[in-house]
C-alpha cells in the first residue's frame, strides 16, 4: 500500500482526490491538509464523507513530519512552487496547479500575472498527460498535471498534428462547468449569474492556450483558443474547428482516432456528438468528429474534476508506482 498525502485537500479537486483514493485498492490516504479546517474531521467539512474516513484536516506546516509516499499538491497557482524546493527528491510529487507546466519563465509570467520562481524545479516535472508522455511519466518523480481545457484540446488535436493532417489554423470553442471554477463563488461564478448564461471569459490570455501550444510542440498552425462558463457544473465540452490539407471519411477518421488511442482504456472514440453527460464523473474522454468539403469539427467531452484533474493524476500515479493504470479509476460515469 503507498501511503498518501494530499496538500490541499478542502477544495473541490482535493476532495475529488479523496473520493476516489477511498477505493483504490493500493493506495492508503493518511494526511490532508487544509488551512481553513485544520483540526476537523473530514466527514464534518464535507457531510456526504461521514462514516468513511477517520481523518481530520491538518495544517500544512505538519508536511515535513509526515511520511509518505506519494504526495498529491491540490493548492491555488502559486503555492506549489514555494512547497517543492524543500520535498524529498524521491517522494513521488504531483501537483494540480499550473505552477510547473509552463517551461518558459517568460511564458509563465505573461499568463500567470507572478514570476516562476524556481525555473531550476519546473525542469525537473514531466508533464503529465498520460496518453500522451506515458513512458516518461513512468520513470519521473515529478509530474506537472494537466490543465483540464489543455486535456481535452490536446487528446483531440494530437492525432492530428502527428499526421500532419491540418492546414491553417484550428479554433478551438471551449466550453466548462461551474466546478472549474472552485469551491469559493466568484462575481461571475455564483449560481444567480451562471445558472442560466452562458458566457466567453480570458480571450487569447486563458493560462492553458501556452501548454497547449507547447504540447503541439509550438506549432505553425496558429491554435486560436477561446473559453466559455456553461451552466452545468461538471463537464469540458471542448469544440476544434480546422480545414483539411486533404478529404477524410468518417472511416479514415474513426481510423486515426482508434489507431492513435485503441489501446487506451479511459479514451472512447463515438461515431457522432459525444456528450458530457456520458462522462461525468469518470475518467472518460470521449472524442467525436465530422468532416465535408475538407473542413473538420473534433469534440472532445471530459469531467473536469476526474480527467480534467484529480482522475488524471491517480491515473500518472498508477504508472509511477507501478499499479495498474485504471486502478481506482474504472467506475463507470454517471447517468442521469
């Protein structure tokens, strides 16, 4: 059994980590952290956890005192990088926020809106889109997890890419739910203003828009990125609009997309619109498309908080740690 830290853990992504850490058959959760509940009961914060877990938040002072194995970093932007500089070097490190995925400092800087301040550690975190950098997620002991919008515009543009099957640029219309926004309600977050909007947010300056480009291997396809707030509160619906350099069936596509992911279990090619409700609360992608007249529409469908977040990086733990991939991961989504 790996012993199991989460720093952070009172927000939605922290909690999502110990929902599913509670049924993994390898994992032991045996500290979490939270300032603002630091000496209560986890079932007290969060009522629908009574009766399954013991723990009580802790503070994040107590990090250094406690033993583990692998240590999950659920913190606001910012935080993780004054943490990481004083962790063993090999306690297996993942970390939520967008503090490591950007490696030029300048980049950072520009979207983040505060300097990186250890390019020297961002060096050492592999970025951690699984089906993407599998092998050398395997063999690190830091990994940078992935955005949530960067997850599904990247699943759906990669095959792409590597085929060289586009020309021009891609648009991409990205669409989340109200839990990507956090636990804490903001001015255009609250139910009143989000319940029945929707509403773009962050054109050309949305912090994922560089990771992605920088996954793609900055590439000459310009990738014009916009996001939306949706009214439902799971869920990316992602939409990838691009001209073809030449015609696509919907046999050669379904043809790319299963070659490219057959063997990944969490990703599911659909022969039509895929929905978000298909993958909610579950570590599903699923990936659609339609062709004509050499013009090209890929949708890509995720859970923010399982694929988008906490998901994804049980999943980077797995291959770290040598457990099975889907291990804790292979509930099936939830529906209605």
């Amino acid at each position: 059994m790996a012993k199991i830290g989460i720093a952070g853990g009172s927000g939605y992504g922290g909690m999502e980590l110990v929902q599913i850490l509670l049924g993994h058959p390898r994992a032991e959760l045996i500290w979490i952290s939270s300032e603002q509940h630091a000496g209560r009961k986890v079932g007290q914060v969060y009522p629908h956890l009574q009766g399954l877990m013991e723990l009580n938040f802790s503070p994040l002072e107590e990090l250094s005192s406690v033993d583990l194995d692998v240590l999950f970093l659920a913190l606001p932007h910012g935080q993780a990088m004054k943490i990481v500089p004083g962790l063993p070097e090999d306690l297996v490190v993942i970390d939520l926020s967008g503090d490591f995925r950007i490696a030029d400092p300048e980049v950072f800087e520009k979207f983040y809106h505060f300097p990186l301040e250890s390019p020297q550690q961002q060096q050492k975190f592999v970025y951690g889109l699984t089906e993407l950098n599998r092998e050398k997620i395997r063999g690190a002991r830091r990994i940078a997890n992935p955005g949530c919008f960067a997850s599904a515009t990247l699943l759906a543009l990669h095959p792409l890419f590597e085929e060289g099957w586009i020309e021009g640029p891609v648009l991409v219309d990205t669409k989340t739910g109200s839990s990507g926004a956090g636990r804490f309600p903001g001015a255009t977050t609250h139910h009143p203003w989000r319940a029945n909007s929707l509403f773009p947010y962050k054109p050309f300056s949305h912090q994922h828009l560089p990771e992605i480009t920088q996954a793609l291997g900055n590439p000459d396809h310009p990738v014009i990125f916009q996001t939306y707030s949706a009214p439902f509160v799971r869920g990316i619906f992602a939409s990838h609009y691009m001209q073809l350099n030449q015609e696509a069936t919907a046999e050669d596509l379904a043809r790319l997309y299963q070659d490219r992911y057959g063997s990944d279990f969490f990703i599911r090619w659909v022969p039509d619109c895929p929905n978000v409700n298909s993958v909610r609360h579950s570590n599903f992608v699923d990936i659609g498309a339609a062709a004509e007249n050499g013009f090209l529409i890929v949708w890509s469908v995720l859970d923010n908080l399982q694929k988008g977040a906490a998901g994804q990086a049980v999943q980077n733990m797995n291959l770290m740690c040598d457990f099975p991939e889907e291990a804790g991961l292979e509930s099936a989504p939830v529906l209605p």
